[in-house]
C-alpha cells in the first residue's frame, strides 16, 4: 500500500485537494491507515509529517497557509465521537463539498488576513493561528494553535470554503493580542472604510472583550467613529444629490424662540419641516440610556409638528435607495399636516 495516497473502499471525494493532504488520525484509520503506518511515514526522512496532535501533513516539506489553516481547523472541531471527521459522500458527479468544521472557525489577526485586510500580515508570516471554540470545548492551544472561547459562536462566513468569523469579532480577537496602537488603529480603520462592517458592530464587539479600557484601543475607537461618521455624512450627501431630493440645510441645531436647545440634526428641511438624524452611537455605555435620549429628543420634536427621519449608517450603505424613499414620503406627507411650531435653526 502507498501511504502517501490512502485508498479505500471508501474514497474521500468530498475533500479538496488540500483537504486530501491534511487528515486527522480518524480519517486515516478510516481508510485502512494503521497507527503503526502513520508512525513509521512520519519518521525523519519521511514523506509525512504531523503538524498538530492529531493531525498529518501527507507529503514533506513546509505547510502552505492553506493547509495550516485546515490542519487548525481539523485540530479545533468538534471530535470524531460528536460528529463524523468523515461526512456522507457526495453523489457520483457532484463537485467536491468542503469539509465541515463543527464548532471552530479562523479568528484574529489570520481571518483579518482572509477578510482581505492589507493591513493585517499575510497568513504565513503567523506564527499563530488564532481559532474560535465554544467556551466549554475541552481543547489546548498548541504549536500554531491558539484556542479563543467564547460563550456564543457567531455565524461563521465561509471563504475559500474556509470558516472565518465575522469582521467584528475577528478585530476583537486580534486587537486583545495588540499592543501597538498604530496596528490597532489601521486595522479599525480599514473595516470602516473598506466597507466590511459598521463602527458601532466593532465597538460592540470591543466592549463584550472588556478592551475599552486601555488606552490605545480607546483611541483607536475614536479615530474609528469619527471616520465612521464621515462615511456616513457622505453618503448621505450623495443620496439626497443622487435620489433627486430637495437640499436641506446640514449640521443645524434647533432652538425654541427665546427656549432651550431642543438637539442637533444632520439635515433638516425647514419648508417642510422634516428633520434627519444619523444614529451613529457607539455602545461603549449603557445602551438603554442612550436610546432613550434620542427617544426624547425625537418625542419632543414630533409633538412640535417636526417630523424626525432615523438612519443608521448601515441602512445607507446596504438600502440607500430606500432610505431615500423614506424620506421623500416624510417631505411630501408635510403638506396634509398641521403647519409646525416656528423654531430657530442655527448651524451647528
């Protein structure tokens, strides 16, 4: 038998390439491999090698980034004793299915790098691999391994059918083993401004890791949300000149003749009094709290006759025209109500 190409009643035809050269010790039992041949190819001089416990590299040589990341992945899933290392073959004719990795996904500085962040560094310049478990999943960090728990695994997204956790949580992972406040700073930087996801999803996910406390990672937060807002106002610039909107006036604050400051709105179209204000809060405090200060501001303005249009940058950037569409009907519902109390509008 030529251990370097397994074969077996029952072939592995499910598996990439790469995935027929990275298997665990189950799959190659499974396919009539016996501990004892494993051994004698991983010897020195051997055209094997085993890179994880567990876990065999069949041809010599250093790993590529793709097969370290599947030798991580076949390490960290669930056993063999919960789930199958081998599932069902596919039907004669179908393309191969990628190998399901339950309860394990790639996370930090390595899913940044699938993500396709330039500025995370590139995969085989890690010396670790950091990978997402379960909290209760009884496993060790080890050679290129570093175990991250958590109590609730995110909906992995599946790259080069590779599963790699979200942005949010990615940064999170990768930033709680950073020191350099530059590195942070780019990296937050890049996952607004490159479009992967929203301030406030980083923030979320920087608060649940108990991050904001240091310094660095709070002024990284900074930068972040105020290149996040500026993305947002530019949409919001271009989808009032783009969806045909009247102009309004941008960056006011409203006051009461001789009364108080009744809030600052991002837009506001005083002919037909409708106001637009972008919800970029960042949830670094108490949520609740926070929501409910823009609730009041909302309900004192309303029962002045102003209407009050809510957008998060998130529905900007994914339903811009819809958005659009929304306030349209705000400005063109104004002429059958009743005409709004006078307030003074300042530039904010």
């Amino acid at each position: 038998m030529n251990h370097n190409t397994p074969l077996s009643p029952r072939p592995l035809r499910h598996l990439s390439d790469v995935q027929l050269r990275v298997l665990t010790t189950a799959q190659l039992r499974s396919q009539g491999v016996s501990p004892a041949d494993i051994n004698a190819q991983c010897r020195p001089g051997g055209t094997w090698q085993q890179l994880l416990p567990g876990v065999y590299l069949l041809r010599p040589g250093p790993a590529t980034s793709e097969e370290r990341l599947h030798a991580v992945l076949l390490y960290a899933a669930r056993s063999p004793a919960a789930e199958p290392a081998v599932p069902a073959q596919p039907g004669a004719g179908e393309p191969h299915a990628p190998q399901r990795y339950t309860d394990a996904m790639i996370t930090g500085l390595a899913a940044l790098a699938l993500h396709r962040f330039s500025s995370a560094p590139p995969l085989l310049s890690l010396d670790r691999i950091d990978v997402l478990v379960p909290r209760l999943r009884r496993l060790r960090s080890t050679g290129c391994v570093r175990i991250v728990r958590t109590p609730a695994m995110p909906e992995p997204q599946q790259i080069t059918g590779i599963p790699v956790a979200p942005v949010p949580r990615a940064l999170a992972d990768a930033v709680a083993d950073l020191a350099d406040a530059g590195v942070v700073r780019r990296l937050l930087t890049e996952a607004v401004r490159g479009g992967h996801c929203e301030p406030a999803a980083v923030v979320k996910e920087l608060t649940q890791a108990r991050l904001l406390s240091r310094p660095h990672v709070v002024d990284a937060v900074d930068s972040l949300l105020a290149e996040g807002r500026a993305i947002a106002e530019d949409r919001l610039y271009r989808m009032v000149h783009e969806h045909g909107l009247p102009d309004p006036v941008w960056n006011v604050d409203l006051r009461l003749p001789g009364g108080p400051h009744l809030g600052g709105l991002d837009a506001y179209w005083p002919d037909h009094a409708v106001a637009l204000e972008l919800d970029t809060r960042a949830p670094r405090q108490d949520e609740d709290a926070m929501w409910s200060e823009y609730a009041r501001k909302r309900e004192h303005l309303e029962r002045l006759g102003i209407t009050v249009v809510h957008i998060t940058p998130k529905k900007l950037r994914d339903s811009m025209e819809q958005q659009a569409t929304v306030v349209r009907t705000a400005l063109m519902a104004s002429a059958d109500r009743d005409p709004a109390a006078y307030v003074v509008v300042l530039p904010r």
